[in-house]
C-alpha cells in the first residue's frame, strides 16, 4: 500500500476475545473471561506494535495510528459505570473542546444569526468547534457529548443482548433469539459484537482519544498530520 501511495494509516488491535459472551459460556462455573484468549490477544497486540514501529523507523513519510481495542473494550467491562455521566470520559472523547460557543456554524449575518442555514448561507470551517449549527440545533459534535451525558453506562456487561441459552451465549442472534429491553446497557450484542452503544463510544476514544486508546495519535490527529 505504501508503494501504491499510501502514507497514513488506521490500524486496530484485537480486542478482549475472552471477555465475548461466547467464551465467557465455556467457563460454567463463574462466567469469568477466558483469560488464555485475552493472554493470546495481548501478545498479539504487542506484536503488532512493535511491527509498527519498526515500519515507521524504515518508512519516515509513513504516519500511523495505532488502535488500541484491548484497552478501550477492558475499560468498558472493568468500569463499566464510567462510561456514563461520568464527566472523565468525556474529557477523553472531546479532549479539545469548543472554540465556538456564540455563533452559529451555518447562517447569514451577524454571529450567522440573522438569516438560518439556507443554501446560499457561509458554512464555518470547522463545525465541530461550534456548539451550535444555526439560529436553534447543535452541531453533531455537540449533540454528541449531550447524549453521551445522558447515558447512564453500562449494567451489562456478560451477557449478550441477543441470544438463547446461557448468558444468550449459546444459540447467535437468530430470528427466534430473544432480546435484552435496552440494549444500550449492555457491552455486546450478540456473541462477540458490541451493541450501538459500546461502538459509539469506541469510535469516540478512536477518533479524539488519548494515547492510553490510540497511539502515538488518534485518527483526528492523523488525518491533520
């Protein structure tokens, strides 16, 4: 790909298999994680960052952003509570913040509030500086925050929303299965996919995390680099 032109690069590590409802069944007498699994994804991980890191000492003009999935889905299933009014995660997810909390991204006029969000109105540069997209709405990056304020966290997080058996474990998300009343309490869906919810907030800690997520930047740093 390198030769090809390619210089930047999103690259995700494998997450804690052992934790998936699937292996978490094979362990009848506690329901515990498979720790051999998550031993193996560990070196695997390690592996590839070393990989990495060798690649970019060869390929100075290679840039890369190494994501570190292990770490993000284990603080989910350790901590599962702070994954939602807790205000530290959203430090993590938005670490910079708003620039713009006065005028409109889309508009006409002064602060772009005199005329709304027409086809001939001036756009910002960057709408996720501003909190407010015209005269009324957020922009998606402030509705963004607002709902993940708004989430309690996760309750769940063994069982799949989605399944029969053990741990809905046992039998995958078929048309028969039977579902959780909110997925958005549980870390996975079915036997090894995280729900709606614990994908959002992967995305987040990819995209505007910290180091301890993605490393030596996150993909909004790589995409400005």
């Amino acid at each position: 790909m390198h030769n090809f032109g390619s210089r930047k690069f999103v690259v995700a590590g494998i997450g804690a298999v052992g934790c998936c409802p699937s292996q978490r069944n094979q362990n009848k007498t506690s329901e515990e994680c498979n720790e051999e699994a998550n031993y193996w994804s560990v070196k695997y991980n390690e592996g590839l960052k070393l990989m990495l890191q060798g690649l970019k000492s060869e390929l100075n003009d290679m840039d890369y952003s190494f994501v570190d999935t292990y770490t993000i889905f284990s603080s989910f299933i350790q901590s599962p509570s702070t994954y939602g009014t807790s205000i530290s995660f959203l430090l993590i997810s938005y670490q910079n913040g708003f620039t713009e909390v006065q005028s409109a991204c889309c508009g006409l006029g002064n602060l772009r509030a005199q005329v709304p969000c027409v086809p001939v109105a001036k756009y910002c540069s960057n709408r996720s500086d501003h909190v407010f997209w015209d005269l009324y709405h957020p922009t998606e990056a402030a509705a963004h925050l607002f709902v993940n304020a708004v989430f309690d966290g996760f309750i769940e997080v063994k069982s799949a929303c989605c399944g029969l058996g053990n741990l809905r474990a046992q039998v995958p998300c078929v048309p028969v299965a039977k579902y959780c009343s909110n997925r958005s309490d549980h870390v996975f869906w079915d036997l090894y996919h995280p729900t709606e919810a614990a994908a959002h907030l992967f995305v987040n800690a990819v995209f505007d995390g910290s180091q301890q997520f993605a490393m030596p930047m996150n993909v909004n740093q790589l995409i400005a680099a």
